[in-house]
C-alpha cells in the first residue's frame, strides 16, 4: 500500500493541457450524476450514456441505503469527536456525502468553469493560466495572531492563541459543516443555469518517516480535508503540495490496513 500511482497522485506523467480533458470532464460529470447535483453541458454525447444512466440510477440508490456510512478514515474522526465533545451536548457529524476528489487534477478542473477562464466570489478570485491555475483569496493574512482558537481540553494554551471551551469549538464545528448554499456552489457549474451543491473531500496521506533501505519503511500519516465546493481552489492548492490518496473508501486506501506504514495519526481539516 506504501506504493503510489504517480500519475493519479502528483500528475506526473500526463500532458500539460490550460483546458482539461474531455474524459476527465465526463469522469466529472459522471460522479456529479451519481451524487445527484446536475452536470456541466458538453457537446458530445457519451456512446455509453443509456448504460451510465442505469448504473447512475444504482449507485444513487445505494447512496440512500448507506446514508450514513463513513470511509474508515471519516470514521476514526467521528469517534474521536464523539468522545472529546461526548458531554457538551450533540455531536456535529462529519458529511456522509461529498465529492470525493480520487485523483490528481479534479480539483483544479472544478476550481474554474467549463469553458471559462475566471472565478470570482466573495472570498476567492481564480484564473486560468498557462501554468494551471491561479487562486487569489480575498483576505490573504500571514499570520494566525488573534484568530487561532484551541479547544480547552486541559492543556496548556500558547500565550498568542485563544482557548475555547468545548462547548464553543462544539457549536464552531457544526456551523463549519452547514454552510450557507452561496458557498456550497462549484466554480465548474457557476456559469449555467443549474448549478451544483456540494462539500468536497480529499484524502492525503504525508510522508513522516522517510524509508531507510534495511532499517525501517516509510510511514505516513492520513489526513481528510472537507471544503463547501465554492472553496475547492483551497484543496487544489493542498493536493499540488502534498499529492492526492485517492478514493477514501477504497481497501488499499484505508490506513487501518496499512500498518507497516501508518504512523497511527489520523487529521481532519474543515474549511
């Protein structure tokens, strides 16, 4: 498991392209329909389109049947919030239901329109260039002085941060995860009438220990990412730097199983 697709991680090895690939705009568009959120208009027709939309129409349901499953990962995240915020009242549950960001390049093909060359919201402002992407948020701070809160759980707190009682980090976190529909937009279907609504995931899975050849294997630690859709640019930025895991739900992906190569650290950022 230790092993990665280079090319489904970082990119490497495929073709430099400013516009993306039309497979890996039908590959969008197939699992915006299996989530239900309408698709982006192309031109051509899939040949295989009457046999996707039966397979859609499977996967959909058993989407419903499994509505409150989580990937192993999301799991071990849950349980742990479970047990910090077990006294301050009902817990916040992570999304059981997100557009999972499986290989390299999605993100940056959904961080834009179709066939536009610009983004702008509220809070972020995006363009298409020569090199990729460009993403220039509207509030760029270089410091986390006066913002940063912690969860007062018993430990000691930096002089420069803010400690928050659980039952404030409790309320912070379930607001995070019920944003207002502006920022659960995706940039990919902002200009057409029908627009998708989404959070979206990613996995990634940082190098800690590097393998020395006789002595000890590599291992890594496993981090899951959750972003309302409008702030998809966020995980493009991330997955660029540190490769992307693939699907969470997955066996091979699931670092429960992976123990030769699992630190036994599980993060989560929600955006």
């Amino acid at each position: 498991m230790s092993s990665m697709n280079l090319s489904k991680s970082i990119g490497l090895n495929t073709s430099a392209q400013v516009y993306p690939d039309e497979h890996l705009v039908e590959y969008i568009n197939l699992k915006l329909a299996s989530m239900g959120c309408p698709a982006v208009n192309i031109k051509t027709d899939s040949p295989f389109k009457d046999v996707t939309e039966s397979l859609i129409a499977k996967h959909r349901e058993q989407e419903r049947l499994l509505s409150t499953y989580l990937c192993p990962a999301d799991w071990r995240v849950q349980q742990w919030l479970n047990k910090f915020l077990g006294e301050t009242g009902d817990v916040p549950r992570l999304p059981s239901k997100s557009f999972v960001l499986d290989r390299h390049g999605v993100a940056r093909t959904l961080s834009l329109p179709l066939e536009g060359d610009e983004f702008k919201s509220d809070i972020i402002h995006s363009y298409r260039i020569r090199q990729g992407v460009l993403h220039n948020p509207v509030n760029d701070r270089r410091t986390t002085k006066g913002v940063f809160h912690i969860a007062d759980a018993g430990f000691p707190v930096p002089a420069d941060k803010i400690a928050a009682p659980l039952k404030t980090f409790n309320r912070m976190l379930g607001f995070a995860l019920q944003p207002p529909s502006s920022l659960m937009e995706l940039p990919f279907t902002s200009e057409q009438e029908a627009k998708a609504e989404c959070f979206v995931s990613l996995l990634l899975r940082p190098l800690v220990v590097p393998a020395v050849p006789g002595v000890i294997e590599e291992k890594r630690s496993e981090i899951r990412f959750f972003a309302p859709g409008n702030l998809i640019s966020n995980l493009d930025f991330v997955e660029t730097i540190f490769g992307n895991a693939g699907d969470p739900n997955l066996p091979e992906n699931d670092a429960g199983l992976d123990v030769h190569h699992w630190t036994g650290h599980t993060g989560c950022v929600i955006l």
